[in-house]
C-alpha cells in the first residue's frame, strides 16, 4: 500500500487549504503521486506531501493503481500471512466497471516461478490487519527546498465511510522543511486480497498546523481507486473516478469535484538504492488527467514499491523526488532486500 502517499498528502492539505482560504483554487496539477498528491510541495513541489495531487487536494492519485493481471498469489515476502482479517474484500468499490487493462505485457524476465515478472510480490496483505503500525519518514525534494514528513501509521480495523465498511488506517503526520505542518488523518479503505487490489474510499484530514490552514478535510472518491498488484511487466490498466473535497480553513467552507483518469503501468522490477537502503522494487509509471472547474492537467509519475514490503520507497513526479529515510512495520526496520 501506498502508505508514503497518504501520509504526505496530508501536507498537501495544508497548502491546498490555504488556497481555498484565500479565494484559491485547487485542481491537479502537476505530478501526481498519484498516490497523488504532490501539492504543497509535493511531489512536484517540495513539500513531503507528495502524493499526487498538484496543489490540491484532489488528491489521491496513485495509490489507485490499476492494472489487472494475473493473478499469482505469490507468497508476500513480508510475512503477510495475515489471514486477511483486514476486512478485505470489496470488490464493492464498484471501481471495476470502470477499469481497462491492457495484457499486452512483456512476458520475458525472472519475477517469479513462471520466468514472467509480476507485481505481485510487491502487494503486503500485513499493512491492513487490525493492529499493525508502520512509522515512515520520507524526505522530498523540489526546486522550492526539502520537506521531511514523519508519519505513524495505525490500522483501527473496520469502520464506517460513505456507506460502506471499510479498513480504517489511522496516521498522524508530522512535516519540517520548507511547508511545515501537523495533521492527523483517518484513511479508508477495502481490500481484495485473492486478487491483490486495494481501492481507496477517502480520508477524513484535520489539520493543526499551521495555525492559518488549521481545520477539516473530507476527501471521497467515487469510484474507489484501485491499486492493482496482480499485473505482468508490461501490463497497464485505466480507471476513471471522481474525487470530492470539503471541508473548511478558518470559519470558511469550500468544495471541490475533479473528474480524474488514470492509466498506471508495471514497468518490471527494480533495485533502487534509498536513505533507507537498497531495495529490490516494482516500478510503476502513471499518468493522470485530471478535470477541476473546466481545466484539464495531466500529471505523469514514477514509483517504486518495494518487494516483500509493499512500502513506497521513491517518487518522481515533475522536478521533484520523494525518497525513503527511514521506516519500520510492528517495531522490525525496513532495511532494504
């Protein structure tokens, strides 16, 4: 899961709520974490936030990575047994309807028993059972400075969100450098753990500091957006859903609705060499277009996710890269495979 998106879309809240309390606007703009959100420095700008969602909180991009493949269960290095207690299994997000996949992957490469190299082992069913905790710092940099975001990441088990039972994660976020911030954010979502995909729902954000972005942010998308693991190299695969924003900064209301299509692709496997360590990874390059009050972006991004794990451990998006400083998952240090 794209725990790094999340986390630093919650700065990405706080510079798009600004901009809603001085008469901004917030589309998409450019490079989208698709995890989404790179706003307030962000992926594409400096600040940790770094999902995907140019200066808005649209956000969300990524992590709904789409891309259906085969579906080869292969064993989550990670000791994700976890007996999918974490309440997965929603194909109810109803987001297949609206998802093409494209099987005209490479089948050449070594990723698993069958020679082909697939995403799966990238999936970490772990990061969504009740109890689990992930700590993460990453640090972004951008032509507008650094931001290092710190995020402790909790897993409540099931809740509530827009009609529908999903897995609540809850994260408090901590962000220095260039936009500094505090926020804690309550995450939705559903898993499909026989066919290793995640769909995201929304989040609910509150912002502390500072104290003129302080105040509430809903985010809902419609359909949820998926995050697909099952796919060959090669493979890619579209979806199309809307992101809704409200909330309010300083006694004001605003509102937002952005119409997003996003086409994500695995690009094959990967050593990457982080801060945190070098990690074998699924590279998985996404494009997303985004639609907010009549204007069109599209955002492109690269990101790696690494094996066994299932942490993102980099992001580039536009002029600005998002790197693993440090992380662990139940108290054991994620160090590099």
């Amino acid at each position: 899961m794209k725990y790094k998106q999340i986390i630093l879309l919650c700065s990405v809240v706080v510079f798009s709520s600004m901009l809603a309390a001085c008469g901004g606007s917030s589309s998409d703009s450019s490079s989208t974490e698709s995890t989404n959100s790179n706003a307030t420095n962000t992926n594409s700008n400096s600040s940790g936030s770094s999902t995907n969602t140019g200066s808005n909180s649209t956000t969300t991009n990524s992590s709904g990575s789409t891309d259906s493949g085969s579906n080869t269960n292969s064993s989550n290095s990670s000791g994700s047994t976890n007996s999918g207690s974490s309440g997965s299994t929603s194909g109810s997000s109803g987001s297949t309807s609206s998802n093409n996949t494209d099987n005209s992957g490479d089948s050449s490469g070594s990723g698993n028993s069958t020679g082909t190299e697939t995403a799966d082992n990238c999936f970490n069913i772990t990061l969504y059972s009740t109890g689990t905790k992930v700590e993460m710092t990453h640090k972004t940099t951008s032509p507008e400075g650094q931001l290092t975001a710190t995020s402790v990441n909790t897993v409540k088990g099931t809740a509530s969100f827009n009609g529908k039972s999903v897995i609540e994660i809850l994260s408090n976020v901590t962000a220095t450098g260039v936009s500094p911030s505090k926020s804690t954010q309550n995450n939705y979502f559903t898993v499909d753990n026989a066919n290793l995909i995640e769909y995201y729902h929304g989040s609910i954000i509150n912002v502390t500091e500072p104290a003129m972005a302080a105040g509430k942010q809903t985010l809902t998308l419609t359909p949820a957006m998926e995050d697909r693991f099952a796919l060959s190299k090669g493979q890619s695969s579209t979806q199309s859903y809307q992101t809704r924003t409200e909330g309010s900064v300083m006694g004001f209301p605003y509102s937002t609705t952005t119409d997003q299509t996003k086409t994500k692709k695995f690009a094959g496997m990967e050593t990457v060499t982080v801060p945190a360590g070098t990690f074998k990874s699924c590279r998985f390059e996404e494009t997303v277009q985004a639609t907010t009050l009549g204007k069109t972006t599209t955002d492109i991004s690269t990101h790696w996710v690494a094996f066994g794990s299932g942490l993102e451990i980099k992001t580039v998006a536009g002029t600005s890269t998002t790197e693993l400083l440090a992380a662990n998952i139940n108290g054991s240090a994620v160090t590099g495979n």
